[in-house]
C-alpha cells in the first residue's frame, strides 16, 4: 500500500503545533477534522514531554454529593433528582463529616463536593432543609460544610457547584483551596429544544464563562474542561477550547483542563446515544494539547475509558484526575475508579511516574495570592517541598 502524503498545509499545523505557544482556531479546526492519528497524537505528546516531563498526576479524594437535588435537566445526568418522600434533600451535618472523616482515614487529602446547580430556587423541600439550619442558599450550605470538613479533618475542600457569583466564590475561597466547573460547551446550540442542554438554564455558555471569569478576577485556581459526543460539531469543539484559552489568557487561573467522554446513561433523554469512541477522545485530547499550549494540565478520567485507559497517555494528557478509595464516582456510578495500586503500575508500564498531588497544582500553590491564609496551614501539612502530595502522609 503506497504512504500517505500530509496535505502541506496539515503538517504545517503539526509543526505550528510543536512549537508548544496554542494554535490558531484554523490549525485546531484542520487538526481534528484532517490530522493524521499518529503523527497528531505524537505531536501532542512531545509538546507535553518538552513541558511537563513524563509524570502523572493524581489526587486522592473523598466524594461528597451535598445534594442531588438540581434545577437542571440536563439529557444525560443521572446524578441529579427530583425531592422523594423519606429521602432527605440533603446531606446533613454529621453525614457529610462521616464520608470526610472516612476518607481521611484511608490517606485521602481532597474532599470533593459535588451537587446539583441551585435546586432552592425550584424546590420548597430544598428552601425548607436551608432554613430549618439557618441557610438561605445552597451555596452559604456548602460554603459552611467546607469550612466544618477542613476544620475538622484537615482535608482540603474542591467545589464543584456549579453557578457562582463573585461572592460565593469569595466565601468560597476561605476553605477551598481550588473550585471547578465544566464548561462542557461553549454553544449555545445545545440548549435548543430536545438538546443535551435542554431545560438546563444553568449550562449557558455565557454564564458559565462568567463563573470562570469570576474566579479569574479572584485569583482562585480553577478545573474547566468540556464534554464530548454530546452532539456538537468539531467546530464547536474547537470553539469551546479556545473559549477556555482566551478566559485563562486574561487571568491565568485556569490549573487544568478536562476532556470527558459522553457516556450513555439508562433512563435518560440520551440513553441511546453512542458513547464516544477511544479515537475521538484520544484526538480531542492531542488537539487540546494543541490549543492549550504544552503548560496546562490536560485531564482525562481513567474510569471512564475502557480497560486500555493507559493508550491515552499518548494523546498528551498529564493527570487522571481524582481517585477516591472510599466513594464511588457518583456522577457516573457506573464507572468504577482503578485501584491506585494498578493505575501506578500501568501508568509506570507506559513509561511514566504516577504522582500524588494535592486538589491545588504545586504551580499555582505557589504563586502569590492563590491560596488564603486561612488555608496556608492546612496546605502545608499536607504538601511536600515540590508541591505535591507529602511523601509518607496517608494518616497525616
């Protein structure tokens, strides 16, 4: 079979794209419609060697679903729902010290909070649960579990809430030592009717942004990412990368990008929605490399790729996110997390080191700023002199 010849004009996106610096919207829209597999997986992968070397990162968390109650409807989620009779519309108090205490106890250092986007605003079960422990919002609720689990088991808190004004995020701030939200897509299209974002007014685009930007304007670091195969273009793929690149580019706050596979979920609008094939993520992830420059920390969950996870590596990725040896990935409970043990040894079998790290990057602990002082000694008891994880420091 005669070798195929790169179109001029695509190896010169592949060698732009070395250069590390973030490619222009045309090279990224030719590299992921045109790129050739290998030679764009290579590319990604040597611009992450050039920058981040040939370690894996990881944090070790604890789960806590605060609440599943969410105004959202979003065509794929199973982690959201509506209030049912005799099951409480939150976690309490001393059930969301328990899971910490837990994870503390089997080495964990991040304690995780995941829930639904602003369910007071939609359901009197929500608003009653608030007020009976002094809360107006689910956000001064979680602002004040933070503030308990860090007190009380030293584990540093991540939110993950979604919606935030500058205010939550400031109050935020005194007990996380780092906030997240998935753009997951920069178009507006997909909260068109029968979307994926259909009757999910909090998944617009701009406010999403806001919340980024918001965050940016606080100094606080911050985990994005966008969701693949939930049928949008590879133009509006591209779209919302660079959407991420420009917001990062102003306030320089953005610690890591997450590339996440759709995964059709039984009960849901999408149910019979094919998943996204490994080629697709493991080309999405090259051309986030590309755009994203060889600097940022490129994320894709090991759960939620098929037993040969490891393959993604050579797409360019340099973290696999958080593992927790306690809690289930509630937002895809279907996807069991690896055992550290094994994600260690096939990570090193691909010629990598698998590192701890903490719920903020050592690069931006270090800096000036990001980190309050009310968390500085938290942080340091927990931190090695690199900025990862203490070496030694499970029961810590």
């Amino acid at each position: 079979m005669p070798e195929l010849t790169i179109p001029y004009y695509v190896d010169a996106a592949l060698e732009r794209g070395m250069e590390g610096r973030g490619v222009s919207r045309e090279d990224a829209l030719t590299l992921i419609e045109e790129g050739p597999f290998a030679a764009l997986l290579e590319t990604a992968a040597a611009v992450r060697d050039r920058s981040r070397g040939r370690s894996v990162s990881y944090s070790k968390k604890v789960f806590i679903p605060l609440t599943h109650l969410c105004r959202d409807y979003c065509g794929y989620c199973t982690f959201r729902a509506d209030p049912q009779a005799g099951v409480q519309p939150y976690m309490t108090p001393d059930e969301v010290l328990a899971v910490a205490e837990a994870g503390r106890r089997a080495g964990c250092k991040e304690a995780l909070f995941s829930l639904g986007d602003q369910p007071e605003r939609m359901f009197p079960e929500a608003k009653e649960f608030l007020k009976k422990l002094g809360f107006d919002r689910t956000l001064e609720y979680l602002a004040a579990m933070s503030e308990l689990v860090l007190e009380k088991t030293g584990l540093l808190p991540h939110s993950n809430p979604g919606l935030m004004g500058t205010e939550d995020l400031r109050r935020l701030r005194e007990s996380n030592v780092s906030v997240g939200l998935m753009l997951e897509s920069a178009s507006p299209r997909l909260s068109g009717p029968g979307g994926p974002h259909w009757k999910a007014p909090d998944k617009s685009p701009s406010l999403r942004i806001r919340t980024i930007e918001n965050a940016g304007q606080l100094s606080m670091a911050f985990t994005t990412g966008i969701l693949i195969g939930i049928g949008e273009t590879p133009e509006e793929r591209v779209d919302s990368l660079l959407a991420i690149r420009s917001t990062n580019e102003k306030y320089g706050h953005i610690q890591e990008v997450i590339v996440q596979p759709f995964r059709a979920k039984t009960g849901t609008r999408m149910a019979l929605v094919p998943d996204s094939s490994t080629d697709d993520l493991q080309r999405t992830i090259a051309v986030a490399r590309l755009v994203l420059g060889g600097e940022m920390n490129i994320q894709s969950p090991p759960n939620l790729s098929s037993d040969d996870y490891p393959d993604l590596l050579k797409s360019g990725i340099n973290d696999w996110g958080g593992i927790s040896p306690v809690t289930r990935d509630f937002i895809n409970p279907e996807a069991a997390w690896p055992q550290i043990s094994s994600l260690a040894a096939r990570t090193a079998a691909a010629g990598f080191v698998l590192r701890e790290r903490l719920a903020i990057y050592p690069e931006f602990s270090s800096r000036p700023g990001f980190v309050d002082a009310r968390l500085q000694p938290h942080l340091t008891k927990l931190q090695g002199e690199d900025g990862y994880a203490q070496a030694g420091c499970d029961k810590c």
